[in-house]
C-alpha cells in the first residue's frame, strides 16, 4: 500500500541504502483523524491469568494458560476503527507474569480468518517465545505452523534468570504482516534476585513501542518499500499513540520493547537527564549504566530506571526519539510518549523506590571470555541480488534442503566466538540468535555500548560494523534460528539455522515441526513421549548459579517415537518371523488411590486378531521417568484389558503400550 510520505521514496524503494529520509506523513488518515500526541493516557495490558495450576510429585508448579488468536478491532485512531489480529484480540496481547522454575503450558488457539483480511495471506501461525530456551519444538520454528481450528501446546521451562522475554508470531514468510497486525506481547520471569533491588508491581511499566501508518478509514497501511523494511509515521506504546502516563515522585522501572517491525529508535529523556539501564534481552546486567540516550533495534529489550523524585509536581518529562541512520522520519516521529509528575503521596513500599543501584548480578553469559571459545564463526548480513541473506543463506536453501542445511553446528556446551559484519552498504540489522544468551565483546575493534553491557540474544549490527559474540551453547540438543529482526528481511529470507549436538542427518527426537503437532482445538494433544535428554543449564544469577534445568517437557508422538529418558525393559522379543502388529489403546483412565484401567486391541495390518502379542504398559507423564505399569496378553479377539486396584501413588496422565510383535501406541489418560 503506497500511501502519504511512502511515495516520496517509492520510487526507490530502497532498493539502494539511503541515509535518513524525511517526510511530513504516511498515513492517509484526515486531519480530524490523525492522532495527536500525548492526548491519551497510557493503557497497561492485562496480566492473564492461567485456567489451573498443577503441582507434580516434587513440589514444581505447571500453570495452564489458553490463549485464542483472532480477529478484533482496536481503537487507535480517533473516530474510526483498526482491525487488528491479537492474543485474545488485543494489541498488545495479555502480559505472562511467572516465577523462576515454575513451568507454563500455553494452548495457543488458531481462531483467525483463514486468510488475512486485508492482505490475502494465509493466517497460519508459529509462537516464539523471544527469549526462552525452549525446546525446539516449542520454540516457534518458522515452519512450524499452527493453521486455522488447530491449536498447539507450548511448554516453557522458566529456568532461566529474571528478564523480558515477549511473544510474537512467527509463521514462515508472513512474520511482518502478522506481528504489525498485531501479534506481540510481552513475558516476564521474575526471580529472587531482580525482586530484591527493582521496583515491582505497578512501579515496573511494560512498555512495548511500535509504529504505524493508516490508511483514510482507519485500517493499518502496509508498505515495505521493496522489502527494505515499513516506517509509519504514527508511534504507538501499548497501543496508543504518543500516550501520556502519571507518575509519582519516586523511581519507576521501564520494561521497553521495539516491537516496530522495521524502525529502530535512540531514546532519550527532554529534560537531557540520563535513564539508568539495568537489564537487557537477558536479565540483569553486572553493572547499572548511566546513558542520555541509547540505540534500541527492534525485539530488543532494556530495562530502565527513571527518577521522577528530582522533578517538581506539574513537571511534563518527555521519552523522545534521536532516531539512526537508514530510518524513515515524519513529522511526529521524535516523540515516544510523556510523563506527567504528579503531587499525590509517595508510595515507597518494596524495592528500589528511591535509590539507584550500581552493582547488579553478574551471569554466567556476562562471565564467559573469548579463552573458552572452542571456534569462532563469521558471517556477513548482506543485501545480495534482491536477497537478504545471513552467512551466505537464505531460508529457501533450508527448506530445499529437507531442513538439514544448517549455518552452524556447535556441540553442546561448547562455546563459540560469532562475528557478524555488516558491510553491504548500508541499512541496518538487529540480528537474533535463538536458544542463547550471549555477551557482545566488541564492535568494530571498541568495547560495546554502555547500554548492551548485559546478556542479550538481539544485536544491532548497524552500518559499516561488524560485531564480536561469544555464546555458550547449552540447554538443549536440537535446531534453531538466526536471522535479522527487520521482520520484511526476516520474511524474504535473511535467516538460517543453525544445529546443536545433533547430525541433521539422524533422526531428531525434538524434530521443531514434526515432534510436537498441532491439535484440533477442543480435543486433547497427541501424547508426548519422555524427553530424550537431561537439559542442563549454563547457571544464571543469584541462588540459580548452576542449577539443572527443571525443563522435562516431552516431544509428542512422530514416527518413529522418540526415545524416551530412560528406556523402558523391553518386552519379550518378537520372533524371526514374526508379524509386527497395530497396537491402539482405546480407553485409558486413572482415578488416583482408586483404580487404573486401560484397554486395546492387538491386530495385524488386515485387522486379524494378534493373539499372540503380549502388550506392556507403561507411565510416561511427562516430567518424570518412564516406568513399567502391568504386562497383559491379548485375548483370541485381539483385545486385552489391564486393571489394577488401587493404581499408582502418582497421578498417571499418559500411557505408552509396547507389543511383543512390535506395535506401539500412546493415550492421554482421563483423570476423573
């Protein structure tokens, strides 16, 4: 959609690099319509609350969540409406509030349109958790995709150190379109050493900045200027335009995300007062850091500390926007929002309400030195014949390759130095690797900015630079993404994947399309089987230095099954000659101190009775150990039954059956 100021450069689509362009609007929107800044107050998203809490056997907490993407309308511009796409039909959705090591299971509903609205796409969905170490699986992989009346069950470990983490869609080719429409929300772990020195509860602000253009009767304008990247002219926080936000005299913690899909921002404060930054994508930095303003690419993450006690009441503090270079400027695009300093009683209740910190905590990223590094990798970020490309690769050259082409493959623990230079002649990159934390050592030859002095996973690789990494490779065996978060790059094929521990050539037990597969919503998720591996983590800050991973979550059925944690005894070897079987499990219920039943059938291909098949049951709840229930012969029909009373001490949520004759299967069991 060529509209307003976008014309002005339309003709070169920036298909060339331009330094920063100026232009007075890009929306189409009338005079009476076009928002005006700082008319509204700010809006804080909703914290969702999860259907049920579950505690297993050694006191570790499951909290359930449900979440339905779908199509709504938003009140954005004055006097019309924007339809939007959001998590519960909201922009941004409901913030996630959760502890360390407690877990979450997301159900994560497909209820949009079949095809966007708008823009005739297919509303096909993938869930990235920006931040977590998942599994792969459950990690959002591009292909990965959840289509219309599907949903898919995410499990997050939560093992890692208080930070920001946020959620976004991320479905193949259609990453911008969806998350300008509205598809983002953030994610907060908090844990005992950041609840000990910031300011919590209402004192610690989401703030998730975007941008946008609208076109005359109020619906969201899309230009990407030849894929280069989408500049509105109207800036949004929580989804309001330049909103205004009542503060007390006291100190107030700012978790801010650029969400914007494209545009990058250099805050500031228009009193010229520094923020103190505390945290970056990955939780606490070692060391505050004063900073009068800092460069923030989109999906990354600060947290800042602004003191609003040195300014008298009636004080009107503006967050402004310095901009970079390769930005497309209007004329309202240097404001962010206001704050107004307000007189009423001071609340100084928990922490750091009226002092600054200086020292932090450290981490185990912000401890790694390039002495550890076992190899170093480096990679440039190009625009190449109409191509965005990372490491030389594209997506494309990923999927042809079945999935197996990879730009690294680390084993796991090792640690890795990665350069990436950006020396294609201009535009910028905030280049994203998965699964890890990492410490920027350098840029172009000098120590980072005060402000990413911290564990991130987005770097801003801006013009003409070229930045040193070093990164651990932990958590998890399994495949994952690298690519540049200017969304049009990432959908025209800037990204590539990258293999930890594994040959992409062997069988994948957390395969991140095929090993955990979406669901009808309303009927119960295909059973997992028990993870194939002990996760293990590089320890974080405060008591959690160290620790194991409390992250067990299980890959879901594929064939072949994976294999689980701890293998089974195996049932009696099928003879040479023998057949292998169709095992089912047709009903499956344990009433815990009261009875366990399970029943089948064994059959040969043909339905033939396998009357010789001797089935073994088996708990695989996931988070624990499999462990043998009972052995049962089939009958001369095929059928067999296990009933025991009482049943297990443990609540038994899914059962696995292993035939003598080589069938398998896997059930949910009913717990009524």
């Amino acid at each position: 959609m060529q509209i307003g100021g976008v014309g002005i450069i339309g003709a070169f689509g920036l298909a060339v690099p331009l330094a920063s362009v100026s232009a007075k609007s890009a929306s189409q929107l009338a005079s009476r319509n076009m928002p005006k800044p700082y008319q509204r107050a700010l809006t804080i998203p909703e914290v969702l609350k999860p259907k049920s809490t579950a505690v297993d056997a050694d006191g570790r907490r499951t909290h359930f969540y449900e979440i339905e993407q779908k199509a709504a309308l938003a009140s954005i511009v004055p006097g019309l409406s924007t339809p939007i796409l959001g998590y519960n039909g909201t922009f941004p959705g409901p913030t996630i509030k959760v502890n360390q090591g407690d877990r979450i299971s997301l159900q994560m509903d497909n209820v949009l349109p079949l095809f966007h609205p708008q823009w005739g796409y297919r509303l096909d969905t993938s869930t990235h958790l920006h931040g977590s170490a998942s599994l792969p699986q459950f990690d959002g992989y591009a292909n990965d995709v959840t289509g219309l009346g599907l949903c898919k069950d995410y499990e997050y470990p939560n093992f890692q150190p208080a930070r920001t983490l946020w959620y976004h869609d991320h479905a193949v080719h259609y990453t911008a379109q969806s998350v300008y429409s509205g598809l983002a929300a953030q994610y907060h772990l908090h844990d005992p050493v950041e609840g000990s020195l910031l300011p919590q509860g209402k004192f610690d602000v989401p703030l998730t900045v975007s941008d946008a253009m609208f076109a005359a009767n109020g619906s969201l304008g899309y230009n990407d200027n030849t894929n280069s990247g989408l500049w509105g002219d109207v800036v949004l926080v929580n989804g309001t335009p330049w909103p205004v936000m009542k503060v007390q005299r006291r100190i107030y913690r700012f978790r801010i995300l650029n969400a914007s899909i494209s545009r990058s921002y250099r805050f500031s404060l228009s009193t010229g007062d520094p923020v103190t930054v505390v945290a970056t994508d990955g939780g606490l930095m070692p060391a505050a850091q004063q900073v009068a303003s800092w460069r923030h690419g989109s999906a990354e993450r600060y947290e800042v500390l602004i003191d609003f006690s040195k300014y008298p009441a009636g004080k009107r503090v503006e967050l402004r926007n310095l901009s970079n270079q390769n930005n497309v400027d209007y004329d309202f695009t240097n404001r962010v929002m206001a704050f107004d300093v307000t007189d009423e009683p001071v609340d100084t209740s928990g922490p750091g309400a009226r002092v600054l910190p200086t020292l932090l905590a450290s981490s185990a990223t912000m401890r790694l030195t390039p002495s550890q590094s076992v190899k170093t990798r480096r990679m440039r970020v190009k625009h190449d014949n109409e191509t965005w490309t990372i490491g030389g690769m594209t997506w494309e050259e990923v999927i042809e390759s079945g999935f197996r082409k990879v730009l690294a493959n680390p084993g796991l623990n090792d640690v890795e130095i990665w350069e990436i230079e950006n020396s294609s002649g201009g535009w910028f990159h905030p280049v994203h690797i998965h699964l890890v934390d990492f410490q920027i050592l350098s840029r172009n030859g000098k120590a980072p900015f005060p402000h990413e002095r911290g564990p991130k996973d987005v770097v801003y690789v801006g013009e003409g630079e070229t930045v040193r990494l070093v990164m651990k490779f932990e958590h998890h065996r399994g495949r994952y993404m690298i690519h540049c978060h200017n969304l049009p790059h990432e959908d025209h094929s800037m990204m590539s994947q990258f293999s930890v521990g594994i040959d992409t050539n062997d069988p994948d037990p957390n395969d991140p399309i095929e090993a955990a597969k979406p669901h009808p919503i309303g009927q119960a998720a295909p059973a997992p089987a028990p993870a194939p591996e002990t996760t293990e983590t590089g320890g974080g800050s405060g008591s959690t230095e160290g620790t194991q991973s409390p992250e067990t979550a299980s890959p879901q059925t594929s064939t072949p099954p994976p294999a689980p944690v701890e293998t089974p005894p195996a049932p009696a070897p099928a003879p040479p000659t023998a057949q292998q079987d169709v095992v089912t499990i047709t009903t499956a219920r344990h009433r815990l101190k009261k009875d366990m039943s399970f029943s089948g059938t064994s059959t040969f291909p043909g339905s033939a009775a396998a009357t010789s098949a001797t089935v073994v049951l088996y708990d695989v709840t996931p988070g624990r150990a499999a462990t043998r229930l009972g052995t049962v012969k089939a009958n001369s029909l095929g059928t067999w039954t296990l009933t025991t009373k009482p049943g297990p001490a443990r609540q038994v949520t899914v059962v696995k059956a292993d035939s003598s004759l080589g069938g398998t299967a896997t059930r949910s069991v009913r717990t009524d």
